[in-house]
C-alpha cells in the first residue's frame, strides 16, 4: 500500500504543525514515510503546500512529489488554495476543507471574487468520494480540522497519542480542539 | 538515533559526521537550512567545526577555498544562483585542485518554487569539469556527502554535491548518530605557484590538462562503488536512466513494466562512459529521466553518435519529456509509458480556476512604511508614480512590486538594483530613477555599483531598507545586525560609515514608522541630482517580535469607519480587512495580527484608527 495526503492553504493557518504531526504519527507506526513543505513565501500571506507519502513496506521505494490525480486525502485550510489543488485529488478521495479565504488586500481593492464553499463543492463534486466542510468554529482551527480529518483517516488510531506526545504549546487547548473535530458533525 | 530531517538537514549530519573543519555559507531557498543546521548543532556543542554565513557566496566559496587548501575538510554551501556569483572563483579553483576534501554544495529548484531562474547547476560540473554527486534521498545524502570528501580527496578535485528542492527540503528518517567526528589534522600548504596561481599562460594551459586528468579517474572510482546502479536485463529492448530524485520515482514506477533496463546515478559527472558502452550497444531505445537541461542526454547521445550506435535517445531534446519544471509522476508515468508502448498515463487530473494569493510583507514589516512613504513622496515632490522607474532588488524588499504598492519595476539579481538604476538614469528619462535594495543585499553586492555611480557622476536615489537581517530566506544574521545580536562574539559593520566613504552626494537616515518625516527626507531627495543614499532603518518586525512585545495594538471605530478603504488602499496591512457591521461594511483590524507599527493610522482621514490602551 502507497498513500499520499496533501495539505494546503496560507502562510499563519497551521498546515506545516498538522502535516508534521501526520508524518510524525506514521513514523510512529511503522509506515515509511515522505514529507515534503512548500513554505516559500508563507510568512508573507503565500500559498502553503504539504506533501506526505506512506507506505506499509518500508522497503517500497517511492518519490516525495503528489502528482495530479496521486493524493488520497486533500485537507485544505484556505478555500483558494484547496481548489488550486483539485488536480491533485485522486478519483473517489476525500476532500476536507475549511470553510475559509483569506482575502489578499489587492483582492478587497480589485473586487477580485474568490471562491466560497458552493464553488469548492462544484469543482470537487463530481470525482471526489468523502467532500467533507468544516466552518471554523473552534480554535485552533487546524486542530479542529485535523480532527475532523481523523474520522476519515484509516490510520488515524492512536492519533493522539501522537498529538499529547509531540504537542509542545497549549496542548490542552490543542487536544480540546481536535476532540471537537473528531465529534464534528458533517453530512457527509 | 532516528530522526525525521531533511535533505538539508543530512548534509549537515553527514558533513559533521566526515568531520568537516570549516564551513561557509550563503542563504538561499532552497540551500540555507543546511548552513543554519549546522549552526544551530555549533551553538549545542563544544567540538563543532567553524561555521559561518559570509558576505555573498564568492566569500564562502573564497573563505573554504582557503581552508581546503590547508588539507582541511571544507564545505560551501549556497542557491543556484550564489553558484553565478561563486563562479569566478569556482572555475579558478577547479583548475588548480584541492589537497583537502572540498565540497560544494548547490542547490537547484526545478519548477522554481523559490522564484529566479530554472538554472541547471549540473552544467557547472561540465563548464568547470567537477565530479558531482546527486544524492535523491535523506540517507543517500546523509551517506554521500561523506563519499565527497573522500572523493575530494582521492581525485584531487572540489566535488560539487547538487540537490533539487525535492530532496534538500524533503524530509525522512534517517538513523544516525547525529555527531561531529573530528579529525586531528595539522594545516599544511605547500607553496606551488604552478599550481596556486594562474600567472602565465603555462602554468593555466597545464592545470587545464591535470583537471581533465583529475577528471578522467573518477570514472574508475564510480565503477567500483555502489553510487551508480546498472541493472541490465538480456534481451530488454527498454533501459530507463535516470539521477538522483528521479532514482526514486523509477522505483516507484518500473516494478510495473516487465523486462526493462535501469540505470539509476548518484555520481552524475563525468558520465560512466565505460559502463554505458555495451548498454548503449544492447538495447533499441533509452529513456532519459533528468529534470531542467538534457545534461545525461546529451552525453550519451554523443556517446552513441561518436561509438556509430543507433540505439534511440528519449528525452527532452525529441519531446517525449518536457523542457522545462518539475516532474511530477504524471510526466514519468506517461514518458514510460510512450518508451515502452505499455501501461497508461493515468488519469487527466481535474482542471479547476487558479486564484492567487498575493504576496506582501508581513504586518508591522518596515519595508510596508518605506514603500508607502516613497508612493506619498513621488506625489509630494510633483511627479506622477507612473513616472518614476523604480529598481528593485533579491530580498523582502522586492514585494514591493506587488499591491498596492506597486513599486518595483525591475528585478534582476543581488545588488543589481543600483547598476541598473545607472542605466536607466543616462538613457534619458526626465523623471527621477530609484533603487530599493535590502541591506543584506546591499552588503552582498551593492557596494561595488555604488561605488560606480560615484566615480562617474551618476544621477540616482538608492533607498537602502535596512532591517538588520536577512529575512526572506529565515532571519540569518549579516554584517549590520545589531553588535549585541552577532553570535559568538561577532562585529558589526557600519553600513552608513561605509557609505559615507564612498562619497555620495547626499546621505541621510529615516525612520519608516515616522511617515512625515520620511515623506519629507524622500521627496527632497527625489528632486536632488546626483548620488543620494537614503538608509530607511527598523528592525524587521518578525525577529524583533521574538526579543520583545509591541505594546497595545490599533484597533478602528467602526462608527466613524466609512469604509474609503483609504488604509488599506495606503498600507495594504494583512491584519486590516472588511467585516459586517449593522447594515454596513466597515474595516477592522486583527488584534492577532496588529504589530501596532501605526501606518493605517496615518492613513485615515476620518479619525477611526485609533491605538488601544
Ligand atoms: S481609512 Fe478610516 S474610514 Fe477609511 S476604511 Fe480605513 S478605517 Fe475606515
Ligand atoms: S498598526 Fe495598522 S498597519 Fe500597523 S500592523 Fe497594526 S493594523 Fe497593520
């Protein structure tokens, strides 16, 4: 088994902190795994990417890059990035994505038009298997997300123990916000 | 010990773990976490080698240069582009040798995630004729950059170690000691002309053949080695080669096809002509998987045209791969599949709109006041924004090109700013030309255009925006960081002493966060003639923010806001942004995100910005 989950959104939004707890909770338990940040321009409002890559043969040779078509998860934090990144979806995977865009000062000036979740869900829609909204409604957010994320992850198990282990800030707060994803209610 | 660490990260381990003695570096996306690595290991341990980030990347490479040829164990470390600025002295030393292990490490971007130009740094190794190793993983970095010392040292010669972002930034386990093994060596330098110097035609045209001998008993080294792996099947009519990160994808991919050949390289150059003989000779097609230039390919198409071989070469140079970017799997899978007349190319993805996140400087960023103060000065002084050419530079600064400033014309390469605003300026326009340059930039390669425009008269206004740091690329410290901030008991050097030195016409300091003020110094310099420096100076707001706290924040009146968006047209702060309130829209301010720098203050007319507490 090869699985790969690509994570997305901008600069400030926590992608780096929950695609290193994936990496850190695979590693744990025993997949070989690839992990990859696109940070370039994050602290500046930039689009953000995390490329993780898993396998249960640890021998299995793999490259680090989810190409189009290649992710079976897409967590999106920011509404633009997440259908930036369609392309990436496999056929039949499971999209989970914040109710949430950042609005880049020259879009409020130009009167840009951003996507809101209507369009996510068009554009995703017609290949996607689980397409699954989450509103921010908890803080912090990409701990919120990551729990909501967690209920459609086969590998999620002992998730937690990773997050008590390596949380190293606010862990309490953390961990409350993530409990509230995993008990979110979708209508998936 | 296991550890999850990138690519980056490894080449520090396996430098420490081959004991390096001295390294020197530049930051540059995606090379600096290397340098910063080893650092940060220095700062936690006694016994550690000397590590420094220098003024630019021909300064690191001199600085190693140095210590190599004290039969030390050297490292050089920068972007593709600090290799350009490194040449002159790369392709000098790479004549004359090396007696200790001297490694170069270069990092490429395909795809160009980091911005400047997809260059293929593999052609170096060919220009300057250097052996290369192109490690595709954490633990075959991690293991070959201690094979490049000791092939250094074997051959004679530095050995350039090149990455691509995939593999500097890209993380995995790697079970390691994580230590530095130092080697009791006593500096030695035997004193050689012949071989140190290139005055006269002699000694240059003998170091020329001794690099090419140098060059030539690599080729013995690889073969005995386990860098290149040759899998050759009889009777395969396919044989797929491919380099470093590519290595990897193949193995994903080839377990799917039967009967192919692979070559998979680690030790790109020279090529392994050798080996490729009888491969060339045995098979009807080879595939070429290497991304940027058709370096590999065009080697082994020659090697076939030359050896009367009608094997077929796939690559880029007969379209079955694209010239240009990244590969992803997709372009594997689908140049495998067109090879071997097998498997598919997969599915087409899904098309969606592309929207675009604007960058900008960060809230509280000082260069937000300076770009703003020169927008409200181009108007003061009476001329028209769309008149007054701008130069930018490499660095932060440079976001000034983007809303809604909209400053920066130009951008060219580090310190290239001020030589360009020359040009400009004698080509005849009649409006002020400018040059904005950060003060690492300027550090780096500013001084020697400022110099220019001295001696021979020139008619420009260069703003220096100093934040005490090198920012973009991960706060590293330069020459004018604050003194009590230098570690290890470090200097700092008096850009505006240096500047005065020089002898420009005008000079003066502002305050980017002080908008009159700077207003007023910048549109007098505006109508100036000559040589004017203006050095904007505040500390960078992300570092400054770890020493200490920015005291109450702005925050808006959402009565009197009328919504002009004149703050955030001004200032085009990340932490200003609409909400609804009542019936109307008005502006608001992130208390999360406020730095308290005050310049949306200066920008409202109708009273609502006000600071709390
Ligand atoms: S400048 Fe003042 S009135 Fe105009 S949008 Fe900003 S806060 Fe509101
Ligand atoms: S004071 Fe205004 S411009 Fe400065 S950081 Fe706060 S919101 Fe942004």
């Amino acid at each position: 088994m090869l699985k790969s989950v690509f994570l997305t959104g901008v600069g400030g939004q926590g992608v780096v902190t929950i695609a290193n707890l994936l990496s850190a909770h695979l590693q744990d338990s025993g997949y070989k795994v690839t992990l990859i940040h696109a940070t370039g321009m994050a602290q500046r409002g930039g689009r953000v990417t995390s490329e993780i890559r898993y396998s249960d043969d640890r021998d299995r040779p793999f490259g680090p890059r989810i190409s189009s078509g290649g992710a079976d998860y897409i967590i999106g934090m920011d509404m633009a990035e997440t259908v930036n990144s369609a392309s990436f979806l496999k056929a039949g995977g499971t999209l989970v994505f914040q109710n949430y865009t950042l609005l880049p000062s020259t879009a409020v000036l130009n009167k840009e038009s951003f996507p809101d979740a209507e369009e996510v869900k068009r554009v995703f829609a017609p290949f996607t298997g689980n397409l699954v909204e989450v509103e921010p409604s908890v803080r912090p957010v990409n701990m919120f997300v990551l729990g909501v994320f967690a209920r459609y992850w086969p590998e999620a198990e002992r998730l937690e123990e990773t997050l008590s282990k390596k949380l190293t800030k606010r862990v309490e707060e953390n961990l409350t916000a993530f409990h509230r994803g995993r008990d979110y209610r979708t209508e998936a | 010990m296991k550890r999850i660490v990138s690519g980056n990260q490894a080449l520090a381990y396996g430098a420490l773990a081959a004991g390096v003695d001295l390294v020197a570096g530049y930051p540059g996306t995606p090379s600096t976490e290397a340098l910063t690595e080893i650092i940060r290991f220095s700062s936690e341990n006694e016994n550690a080698p000397w590590v420094e980030w220098s003024t630019n990347e021909k300064v690191a490479f001199d600085v190693a240069t140095g210590a190599a040829w004290s039969g030390k164990r050297a490292l050089a470390t920068m972007k593709m582009s600090g290799l350009n600025v490194a040449l002159d002295s790369v392709m000098s030393v790479a004549y004359s040798g090396t007696t200790g292990g001297f490694v170069l490490y270069v990092a490429d971007d395909p795809g160009a995630e980091a911005g400047m130009p997809e260059q293929d740094s593999r052609l170096c190794a060919d220009l300057a004729g250097l052996p290369m190793l192109e490690p595709g993983n954490v633990l075959e970095t991690y293991e070959l950059t201690q094979k490049a010392f000791e092939l250094s040292e074997k051959v004679g010669a530095p050995v350039l170690l090149r990455l691509v972002t995939s593999v500097s930034h890209g993380e995995a386990e790697l079970e390691a000691d994580f230590a530095y093994h130092l080697r009791e060596t006593t500096p030695y330098h035997n004193r050689d002309i012949t071989r140190y110097t290139k005055a006269g035609s002699k000694i240059c045209v003998d170091q020329h053949a001794d690099l090419l001998k140098r060059l030539d008993s690599c080729e013995e080294i690889y073969e005995s080695s386990s860098w290149n792996r040759f899998e050759i099947l009889s009777g395969a009519a396919l044989c797929v080669v491919s380099s470093g990160v590519m290595n990897e994808y193949v193995g994903e991919l080839l377990p799917a096809y039967s009967h192919v050949s692979s070559v998979r390289l680690t030790a790109t150059w020279p090529v392994e002509k050798k080996r490729f003989l009888p491969l060339l000779r045995d098979h009807e097609s080879l595939l070429i998987l290497e991304e940027l230039e058709p370096v590999l390919e065009k080697a082994l198409r020659s090697q076939a045209q030359a050896e009367g071989l009608p094997v077929k070469i796939l690559g880029k140079m007969d379209g079955t791969l694209p010239r240009t970017g990244r590969y992803g799997l997709k372009d594997i899978r689908s140049a495998l599949a067109a090879a071997s007349g097998t498997g598919d190319a997969g599915p087409a993805p899904a098309s969606a709109t592309a929207y675009r996140h604007t960058i900008t400087f960060c809230s509280g960023c000082p260069h937000r006041g300076t770009y703003m103060a020169l927008n409200r000065a181009i108007k003061k002084a009476g001329f028209k924004k769309k008149d007054v050419l701008v130069t930018g530079d490499i660095g932060c600064t440079i976001l000034g090109m983007n809303g809604p400033f909209d400053s920066c014309w130009t951008e060219v390469s580090m310190g290239s700013s001020i030589g360009l605003a020359q040009g400009f300026a004698r080509s005849g326009f009649d409006t002020p030309v400018v040059a904005t340059i950060g003060d690492s930039t300027f550090f780096h390669a500013g001084l020697p255009p400022l110099i220019n425009a001295v001696q021979q008269r020139a008619d420009i206004l260069v703003i220096i925006l100093d934040n005490g740091w090198t920012s973009m690329t991960g706060f590293q410290v330069n020459p004018g960081t604050e003194e009590s901030l230098q570690p290890g008991g470090r200097r700092r050097v008096s850009m505006d002493a240096l500047i005065q030195a020089v002898g420009v016409d005008y000079f003066e300091v502002i305050k980017p966060f002080d908008q009159d003020a700077a207003v007023e110094a910048l549109a007098g310099a505006l109508r100036m003639k000559g040589v004017r420096v203006l050095v904007s100076r505040e500390e960078c707001a992300l570092t400054r923010e770890r020493r200490k706290s920015f005291g109450p924040g702005y925050s808006i009146d959402q009565e009197k806001c009328t919504f002009c968006k004149m703050c955030l047209r001004e200032s085009g702060c990340t932490a200003l942004s609409p909400v609804q309130y009542g019936e109307k829209t008005v502006m608001s301010i992130d208390p999360d995100l406020c730095r308290s720098c005050g310049l949306c203050f200066t920008c409202c007319k109708f009273g609502a910005i006000s600071r709390e507490g």
